[in-house]
C-alpha cells in the first residue's frame, strides 16, 4: 500500500479493511477504481479555471499578460499535489505519475503548456490500460510533439528529436538502435502538426510526410502513402511489443517500486508476463507485487519531494480547503515541493523525474525534508486555508506512557506500530523517558508536542516506503 500509494491517511485504512486486506484492496485498485468514489479528490480541480481553458484561450491570455502559461503550469503542480492528497484511488494515481514522467513533457516551456494540461488527463486514461495504446496516444500528442520539435517536422527537414527520444527514452532503451534507426523513426512520424502561435490546433499534412521505404530495427514498411498514419500505428505498435521495450519498461517499474538494483530475474519475468498480454500493464503489476522481490524490499525506497510532501500532508491529517488569495497554503503546497528538490513534472530534461533514490539522497534534501515536517508538525507554515490537527487528537485526556503514546502516534501517522527504534529517537527529540506518564498538563502536550510528531516524520519509517 505504500509503495503504491502516497501514505495511508485513516480513509485508506479503512477502505483496505472494507476491501479484506490490502491485496484484495491493490486487486481493487488495478481493475476497479471507480468502485472508489474519488470525488472529493475530482472536484478540486475547479479550484483553477485554466485547467480547463483550450491552448488557444490560453496562449491569447498569455499574450494579454491576463495569466503567463508558468502560472498556469504552477496551477497544474498545485492539482495534482492535492489531487494525491485526496484520492482514494491512489494506484491510479501512482500510475498515471509514473507514465507521466517516464514519458515525460515539462510543465515548464511557452509553448507546449498549451497542451500540457490534455496530455496529463490523456496518460490518466490509459495508465492502468495498455502500454501500446499509451504510446500511440502520447507519441503523436500535440504536447509531445511540441516539446521534441516533431510539430514542424517536415519530409524536407525531418527532426530527429522525437524520434531518438522515442527510441531511447519510451521504448527500446540507450544503446539499442543506431542513427540509421534515429532517421527512419523521425521520417515516419512526419506529417504530425501543430498550429505553432496561431490557433494551436492538431492537424495532420499529408504533404509533409517523408514516403518511401523505412527500416527500424525489425520494423519495415514500404511507407508509399501520402497519409502515413497508418505506417506510424504500425510502428508504434511494434515498438511498444518489442521485447527490449518490454526489458526497458519493466526495469524501470522495479527500479521505482522494488529497489534502485533490481534482480535482472525479476525484470525478464515481468517482461514475459508483459508480453504475454498484450502489453497490459495490470497483470504487470500484479505479477510485481506478488513476487518475493517486491516483498522482501519494504522500505527500501526513498520517497521523492513530492511524494514527501503529499504523504506529509497525508499523515498529518491536513484538510486544504479551496484556496482564497495569494498565500493560501494550496498554493504553498508546491513550493514546499519545490524546496524540497522537484515540483511534479518540472525536470527539464527529457528523461524525466528520476525514479532511484540516490538522486534524492541528499544532505540538502534531508535538511529540507526536516526543516517541512517541523514547521508543518507545529502548524507553522503554510497556515492560510488550512487546518491541522490538535495535540489533543494524539494525547488522551488521562496519563499515558510515553512509549504507549509514540506507539498510537505512529500507528496514526503512518499506521503501523512504533519500532524500538522509533520510540529511542523519540526519546531524544523530546526528552520524555520511555515510562514517562503524560497528561494534559505535561510539557509535551502544552508545547512540545511537535517535536514528537516532526520525529516520526523525520523517521525512514515515513520517509522510506
């Protein structure tokens, strides 16, 4: 549940016992997430009206200095971060920002966050669905094509971007194709246009589509039609079977949810399980989370800064309401993300946000990491439109042991009982003694009390997953 979540909050807990345990849940999850009713999670997003605005409208706003396209983009970060704070789909989600990334466009850029909003929503539709058809989508999405320069690649001049990327980064991965490769993807894929500047609409030219024989890796076709879009349906389709894609992706999935070495004898079994489906991405999973890997890797992975934040948000029980002026903490909430290292999908390179942990693993990071929980612990900052949970939620009203009482703070926060370990750097954060009785009148309630709760989310048993 944590790997394939953003942490459990008290509505998890509870549809994972409504379910019958967490792999009835996860089973749920992959192929009925709409049995989860997930509107408090749907309707935030029109808290931000340009969410919903056409490229158009957006670029002619952009124009008139009414609203940049990076506010715009900022909006986005800020849905999606509350978004996973919401949800009770949270596979879905933790799918759809895998894909998102691995095939990954920018927020960041004045001309594809245009698009950039419709191209989220398109890899949310097929995140649990199949590979194939997720490439197909993407690869030829206005928002791609303008971020890898395909929009305005001609039969004259073809751009190789695309085409490379696709290559190395989407399916077959580096090293496994040559510049010959490189040429013929991009000729293929000519003909895709966008209506840069203008009216930013999607178009297909005949015209500018390359014709003639092209040759990629296994894939051949005589291409002699002025309409090529069959030829790149076809070569979509290969690539998303070919097995080194299949070798590509399933290494990635166990690299995020495994650990950052993954045994090879896992990713070929994924990868014939992918294969053997049609590139189905669920039973993938399924086959992933049954395997002993998975199981004998808890805690291994390192929560990246959005994650981070969301799970913070999670734990603590923070409820956003909608945001009123400038400092409301739904807006706060992604430059907290950004502190910490990444705001969601602004990694400027084409590869995408990273998925290992020695990225993440930073003295930098880590200080950044304490210095949020510790302000959000004592519900310093970010204040406006927010409501945090009293010291009163975790302390009962007659004396309890400082062990017992890090024991229920832990299964509250992160819903699994206090380690030893936990309870010793408690003890140090707070100098309270294991036995120490705690009331009402204590130092740790009237004051302390977010030394406690920054203290667990200090703890690798919130910050790893």
């Amino acid at each position: 549940m944590t790997r394939f979540g953003y942490g459990v909050d008290a509505t998890q807990a509870a549809d994972v016992r409504r379910a019958g345990g967490a792999q009835a849940w996860f089973e749920q999850q992959l192929t009925r997430p709409g049995s989860f009713p997930d509107r408090d999670a749907e309707q935030v997003r029109r808290w931000w009206p340009d969410l919903e605005r056409k490229p158009a409208d957006l670029w002619k706003r952009q124009l008139a200095e009414v609203r940049g396209g990076w506010q715009v983009m900022e909006d986005y970060g800020r849905w999606l971060l509350v978004r996973r704070i919401r949800t009770r789909r949270p596979v879905l989600e933790k799918m759809t920002e895998f894909w998102e990334a691995m095939l990954h466009v920018p927020v960041s850029g004045d001309a594809h966050f245009t698009w950039r909003v419709d191209y989220g929503d398109t890899v949310r539709r097929h995140a649990l669905g199949r590979f194939d058809q997720l490439l197909a989508e993407t690869t030829t999405h206005p928002a791609m094509l303008i971020f890898l320069s395909a929009a305005t690649s001609t039969k004259r001049a073809p751009n190789e971007n695309l085409g490379r990327e696709l290559l190395e980064l989407h399916t077959l991965g580096t090293g496994n194709y040559d510049e010959d490769d490189v040429k013929a993807s991009a000729r293929i894929l000519t003909g895709h246009h966008v209506d840069l500047w203008e009216t930013w609409a999607a178009s297909y030219v005949e015209d500018d589509h390359w014709t003639g024989p092209v040759q990629v890796k296994g894939f051949r076709h005589e291409n002699g039609k002025k309409d090529g879009r069959e030829v790149t349906r076809a070569y979509l389709r290969y690539l998303a079977h070919h097995p080194l894609t299949a070798h590509h992706l399933c290494e990635r999935l166990a690299t995020k949810f495994v650990r950052d070495d993954p045994p090879q004898s896992l990713v070929r079994r994924l990868a014939k399980v992918y294969l053997k489906n049609d590139t189905a991405i669920v039973p993938v999973l399924r086959a992933l989370v049954a395997s002993k890997e998975f199981r004998s890797s808890a805690g291994q992975k390192l929560r990246d800064p959005s994650e981070d934040v969301v799970a913070t948000y999670r734990a603590l029980g923070v409820r956003l309401d909608r945001p009123r002026g400038a400092d409301s903490g739904v807006h706060a909430i992604l430059w907290q993300a950004s502190g910490l290292g990444l705001a969601p999908h602004a990694w400027p390179r084409p590869d995408g946000t990273p998925v290992r942990n020695d990225v993440w693993a930073s003295p930098s990071r880590a200080l950044g990491s304490m210095e949020m929980h510790w302000s959000m612990a004592g519900g310093w900052w970010p204040t406006a439109d927010l409501h945090y949970r009293k010291p009163s939620a975790w302390v009962p009203s007659k004396p309890i042991r400082f062990a017992d009482l890090v024991d229920e703070v832990s299964r509250d926060l992160l819903h699994r009982p206090a380690t030893g370990r936990l309870v010793t750097t408690a003890s140090l954060a707070t100098g309270c003694r294991a036995k120490e009785r705690i009331d009402r009148d204590h130092g740790l309630y009237q004051w302390g009390f977010p030394r406690l709760l920054a203290a667990v989310l200090d703890s690798p048993d919130h910050l790893a997953c």
